[in-house]
C-alpha cells in the first residue's frame, strides 16, 4: 500500500489520467444515444402530443421501451435543454456510482485498515474503466441509478432501517422490469415485509402510470411488452445472455423451449444459493446472486446491462482478501482480476460480424461466461456460528441474573 498522503494522491491522478486516455482512444464511443431515445420521447409526448410507444429517433428504428412509469419519471427533461439533460444524467451517474462504491468497497477498505480516500478513489477508476460502466455513461443508460436503488435496500436490510427497505426495489422495477426479480428473492429470503413493500411501491408507481398516461399503459402491458423487436435482434453481439448465447448458435431458429429449459435450471442454481446466502444472513450475497441471475435469464441483457455484475465482482475480491488459505486466497483474487479485464477488454465485439465457430462460442459469449461462473461460484459469507451452553449452566446464569 502506498504510505504516504502525497503519493496516493499521485497514484490515484496518474491512474485517473490513463483511465481518462483508454476511454477516449477506444472506438465504441455511444454518442448519449439512449438518453436521445428517453429526451426525445417525453418532448414529443408532452409537447407535441405524441403518444409515447409510437416514437422513433429520427432516422432509426428505435424507440421507448420501458414502462410508462418511466416515461412519467423522466418528463423533467422536458424543461432542460439537450446538453443540460446530459450534464445531468452524467451527475446522476456520478452520485450513483458513488453510493455504490460507498456500500460495496468500504467495507474491505475498513477491514483491511487501507486509506478509505485512496481506496475509493482507486476502485472508482477501476469502475470508469468497465465496459458496462463506459457504455452505462456513454449512452446516457439509467442502469447504474436502478442499480443504486437496488442495493439502497440492501444496505437498509444490514444497517438497522429495514422497515425502509424494499422502496427501492419497487421504484427499479417499476422503471424497468428486470429488478422485479428482488422482491422474488425478497420472499425467498424470508424478507416478506420487504417484498410487500416493494410490491407495493411497484404497483402504485405503475398506477400512477395508468393514471397520467391511461392509454400508453394499455399498449404497453397488452402490446408492446411482448414486442421484443422493439430493442434489436436477440442475436446481436451485444446481448450477452442466454437469449443471446441461444439465437447466435442459430439465429434462424428460436429455439424457446431450448431458451425455457436453460432459464429453468439458472433460476434453479439461483434458488437454491440465494437460500443458503439466507441462512448465512449473506444479504450482500443475495442480492449479487440475484443481479447475475437477472442477466442470465433475461431475453435482452445488453452490454450495459451488466453492471448488475459489479456487486459479485466486489464481493469476490472482498472473500479474497479476507481467506486465510494463501491458495484459495490467489485462486479468488486471480479469477476476479481476470474477469474484470475481461469485461473491461470489449472482446465479445471480436465476433460482431461472424459469431460461428467455437471462437465465437467462447469469445463471443465471454461476457455470459462470467456471469454465470460468478452465480455458481460467488463465495458465500459463512454464518456466525451459535454457540449453544448446557441447560444446567444457562438456570445458574439466568438465576444470577435475577439476584
């Protein structure tokens, strides 16, 4: 660890600074085009009377997707200017990404005594650097702030203010479905207060909806939801889920009960490691688990999308740093090291044009790879152990007690 004040100070800046350069020098620069998709849609709902599932960016094919709620969530953009609304979705970002590393990296600062400035100024660099991290920014995605909101109620869950929790879960999943999987694993983790009160933010948030925009919100839950065409072909390289891996092995074919059955034995997986993070009391774990399982089932998890991976990633890094056995110890801190450069190095877009082979199997898919190594690996906090005193030595102890 470097000691001093000054050379920390140096080493974050000079990391910062080569960070800074790799994201300007790599190609795949996204131009703020899904925040164009969110500004543009809102301006032509409120301001021209459009309806919101009908808009297309000029000269493209791609329109809004989410849930109403959302649409309802982003009108404030309508009184912001382009670059405004970009500044903005940066700061979000920015706010976002720092809770995150608050929750996620503190924690091992304190445990190992590091320098927690120095600590949290190396781990975000670390963050910019990860293509779902770029591309979240880079398109202007709002992934990192569902993100924060998800793990807003785990942090609630570990620090005493559960009976907040579950606010938002409801309020992510409202905005996008796939957080709607945490109030399962609310449930499946005993937490059904929780999952009543995410259930419960959900559904107002969605009536609310219904309420402002009664006719998008038809279309959407009897239509559009449906309409998988809406986001891109479910064979291109960016859609790095099991969706994904399935249409590039034949992407002229379905194959949905294919598709079905390896959802079914993932959530399987997903079931039975959230419910021994559950009895270990590992809520960290849980909702890692539950972030890479969301990813993999799926039918569309662009690249962006996996920043729902950072949490296993942290958490890897963390159980390695904290195991005793030297070689269990570099088998954890090595495969985490290498997933991160992995999904730092945009490899998959190797095999954009031609994904056959069994290059394009494993390289193409790399990113789907990780993710479900990380469900079916991710280290598990072990529970406190109880321990359990003579019934003869507990009536004296108690006795005393009274007298």
């Amino acid at each position: 660890m470097v000691k001093t004040p000054r050379a920390r100070l140096l080493c974050v800046l000079a990391l910062a600074t080569a960070v800074g350069l790799f994201i300007a020098l790599i190609p795949g620069h996204r131009g703020w085009f899904d925040v164009l998709v969110y500004y543009g849609t809102v301006n032509d709902w409120v301001h021209q009377g459009g309806v919101i599932y009908d808009y297309l960016v000029p000269s493209t094919h791609y329109g809004f997707t989410y849930p109403p709620f959302a649409a309802v969530a982003m009108v404030p953009m309508t009184l912001l200017g382009w670059h405004t609304v970009i500044a903005v979705n940066v700061a979000l970002t920015a706010v976002a990404c720092a809770l995150l590393l608050y929750w996620l990296v503190d924690p091992i600062a304190r445990e190992q005594r590091w320098p927690r400035l120095f600590t949290f100024g190396i781990a975000a660099c670390l963050l910019a650097a990860l293509q779902p991290a770029r591309d979240t920014v880079s398109f202007g995605q709002v992934n990192l702030l569902l993100v924060a909101l998800v793990l807003a109620d785990a942090w609630l869950l570990t620090s005493g203010r559960g009976r907040w929790a579950g606010i938002g879960i409801g309020l992510a999943a409202a905005v996008k479905l796939t957080p709607a999987i945490f109030i399962v694993y609310l449930l499946l983790s005993g937490r059904r207060r929780a999952a009543l009160v995410a259930s419960a933010t959900a559904a107002a948030a969605t009536l609310l909806a219904a309420l402002i925009a009664p006719g998008p919100s038809w279309r959407f839950w009897t239509e559009t939801l449906g309409d998988t065409s809406r986001v891109g072909d479910l064979f291109y390289i960016s859609n790095q889920s099991l969706r994904g891996v399935i249409a590039r092995l034949d992407p002229d074919t379905p194959h949905p009960v294919f598709w079905l059955l390896t959802v079914a034995a993932v959530l399987a997986v997903w079931v039975w490691r959230v419910r021994r993070a559950a009895r270990a009391g590992d809520v960290w774990g849980g909702f890692a688990l539950t972030g890479l399982a969301a990813c993999l089932v799926s039918p569309v998890t662009w690249v962006h999308h996996l920043v729902w991976v950072v949490p296993a990633l942290v958490l890897v890094t963390g159980a390695g740093l904290r195991e005793p056995d030297p070689s269990r110890r570099r088998r954890l801190l090595w495969s985490a090291g290498a997933a991160y450069v992995i999904l730092c190095s945009s490899v998959v877009w190797l095999w954009w044009y031609d994904f056959s082979g069994p290059g394009g199997l494993l390289g193409g898919n790399a990113y789907v790879w990780i993710t479900l190594g990380l469900l079916l690996f991710l280290p598990l906090r072990a529970p406190t152990p109880t321990v359990h005193r003579p019934a003869a030595q507990e009536s004296i102890t108690v006795l005393a007690a009274r007298s």
